[in-house]
C-alpha cells in the first residue's frame, strides 16, 4: 500500500490554529470534506490519514497535547528570542548581510564553502524545487515506502512514476532495494534519513556507500531534518560528500530541534552547479525575513539549548515507551523527536477517540497494520496522551 506524510503542509496555512473549528463529530470526515487548497494536497493522504494541516484546521483550541506535527515544542532558545526583538527596528531591510552572516556560521561548523550552501524558508522551498528541476512525464522518482511524501508526492503530481520501496523488517530504508529499482528513466532517489513516520536511521558506512554509487547514475536528495537528534550528526550526516564534486543534495532545517517550524529556515548543501538548477523554482533567502535569520545566526549550534532539548526530549520519549509498555504496546524504538507504534483499532477510529480527549496524533496503514505516530510533546502533554490513551487502549 501506498503511504505518504506531509509534515510540511501546516506551514502553508499561517497561524495554524487561529480561526480552528469546534471539535464535533469526526475529525477524519471534516478533513475528507474540506476543499483541498491548491498545490498543497499530497496524494495517497487518505492511506496515511489526516494531515498535519487537516488536524490543526479542524481541531478544538486549545489542545492538551499537540501531539501531530513532529515540532519542538520547547520552542526556541532564548537567545534567538532576543534576536528577534533586536533585529524588529530594521526589519524593513532586505536581508543580504544576514544571510552572508548565516551561511558563513553553516560553513565554518561544517568546514564547507559558502558557494555550497543556499538557504530558504525552511527545506519545503528546497524540496519543491528538486521535483521541479528533476521530474517531468516518463521519469522516476524512488523512495522508502512509508516515507516523507512531499518531494515524491510533487514530482508524481508532475506526471512523473514513484517507486516505492518497502522499509526492511527493521523499519528501516533498504537501500539494496532501492539501488535495484534504479532503470534508464531514474532521475532522482529520495533519501529521508532519519526516516520520516518510522524514526529510524540507516547504517552511515553503508548510506555514504550507496551514495557514493548512486549519484553517478542518479540525482540523490538526502532529507536530513531529523539529524540533530542522533548522538553523532557530524559523524553521520551526508554533507562532505554533497561538496566534493558528487551528485548529493543535503537538506537541513531549523525547524526541528531549533524550534523553528513556525520561523521557517532551512538550507540545502551541494556543488553550486545544482545550486543553480534549484535555485531555477525557488525563491531562497529572499523567502526568509531578517527577524528569522537573526534569530537562526543567535541559535546555530548553540549547544548548551541543543543539550537540554535532547534531554528533555529523551525524558518524555522515555516516559512514553513506559506508557506504551504497560498497556502491553510496542513500539519501534525511535532516534527522532517522535514514535511510531501499532495500535490495536481502525487508524482514524484511534485518532478521533484521541482528539475526542483533546490529544493531537497522526496515524497510517502500511503493512497491513494500523499505527500511530506520536510527536514527543512537553511532559505536561504526554501526561495528557497517557490518560486519553489509558481510556481507550
């Protein structure tokens, strides 16, 4: 079966929760009968279950727990706060030396040129553009299956094929089988690592192989949005090989441990020739304000905010796998800022008892298996999904 996830649709609406609807009967139906908004309906959505955007639109405010939609909820640091204040007096400037200023903190950490490095509003622009740049009638895109759907999603809605490729029995990407799909009308392979519902990495040796393979027949696009949660991002993530001459774009965002989703920024890494070709359908920096690039340069790589929210995080993915444990769940064990565990009840059933109770979830089919996907809230909120969820398991 078929499975999508947009995480990135909510973004598109604003002020996600202004204006919601009262929460009366099924949330599933609201979200099937609301008109689908132009350019950002993915396919196959009703396979993967309600939208992020779906689920805020239509929701009661406030929620006990905003549970759906894999943000920080720790929000972002207090020095990024601060920049965005400072910066309000001259926000009617067009931000030139602010992007200078953040591209040269990427390159610097990564020991990368800048030339490598261009930068959006968020990595949405970014992945936009490759479906744009990459896909016409007749090609092929390849991804895990269930993956992130927005750039295979795009690119099929451009009259191009996505070959999806079932995870392993470890729910991770297989990337043997994703290199046999590979035929003459390939013209790009999608690689969300981590893996995006099933919070799972690949093996690095083996990725940075394939990679290696891979992008001398293909285009290969590495989604790395998760990466800050893993122990080890610099040891694992795929951007010196997307600047020394290989066909590999690198997607990074703030939006994720940075707490930057409603901020929007992110950036992509690669040779300045597909720079270039990108840069072809989006608008890059000039879709970024000065107030979130100020607050990006406050925020990158400050690790002492980057600590506590990886700790407070593991806390409440703890307290969750505790939950999940004794009312006999299980779960696959996750290195991302969520958890994906197969519920014992129809998919969207699970769900609206859920919203019923005020908690936000996501949840799929695949595998002949319906599942929910929990975003790791603040304590306050798993509390609240432990006793919504004590109710209904």
């Amino acid at each position: 079966m078929g499975n999508t996830i947009s995480r990135r649709e909510l973004l598109r609406t604003g002020a996600l929760l202004a204006g919601g609807l009262p929460f009366t009967g099924s949330l599933f139906e609201k979200a099937q009968a609301a008109p689908s908004v132009t350019g950002t309906a993915l396919t196959h959505q009703a396979e993967a279950g309600w939208t992020e955007r779906d689920i805020a639109l239509n929701s009661a405010e406030p929620l006990k727990a905003r549970l759906f939609a894999n943000e920080n909820p720790f929000g972002p640091s207090e020095p990024a706060k601060k920049a965005i204040l400072e910066t309000i007096p001259v926000s009617y400037q067009y931000p030139f030396r602010s992007t200078r200023d953040l591209t040269g903190k990427i390159a610097e950490f990564e020991k990368i040129r800048q030339e490598n490095i261009a930068l959006s509003a968020g990595s949405t622009p970014f992945l936009t553009a490759a479906a744009l740049a990459y896909f016409k009638p007749g090609c092929n895109v390849i991804s895990g299956d269930p993956t992130y759907a927005d750039l295979p999603g795009r690119a099929e809605r451009l009259g191009a094929k996505w070959v999806k490729v079932p995870l392993t029995a470890e729910y991770r990407l297989d990337l043997d089988a994703m290199e046999k799909a590979i035929d003459d009308n390939t013209t790009l392979v999608y690689i969300c690592n981590p893996n995006n519902p099933t919070a799972t990495v690949v093996d690095t040796a083996r990725l940075k192989d394939f990679c290696a393979r891979v992008s001398k027949k293909v285009t290969v696009f590495v989604d790395e949005a998760y990466m800050d949660y893993l122990p080890d991002p610099q040891g694992t993530t795929l951007i010196p090989m997307a600047t020394t001459g290989n066909n590999i774009i690198v997607a990074r965002t703030f939006s994720k441990v940075y707490g930057f989703a409603g901020l929007r920024c992110g950036y992509v890494v690669t040779h300045p020739d597909i720079i270039n070709k990108l840069s072809m359908h989006t608008d890059g920096f000039m879709s970024l304000s000065t107030t979130t690039l100020q607050a990006a340069i406050a925020a990158y790589q400050d690790g002492t905010y980057m600590d506590g929210v990886l700790k407070k995080t593991a806390a409440s993915k703890e307290f969750l796998y505790s939950v999940l444990k004794k009312e006999g769940y299980t779960y696959v064990p996750s290195v991302a800022n969520f958890v994906i565990f197969p519920i014992k009840m129809e998919g969207k059933q699970f769900a609206d008892e859920m919203m019923k109770r005020s908690v936000g979830v996501r949840f799929w089919k695949f595998g002949n298996q319906d599942w929910c996907r929990i975003s790791i809230g603040r304590m306050d909120e798993m509390e609240a999904f432990a006793a919504a969820f004590r109710e209904i398991s």
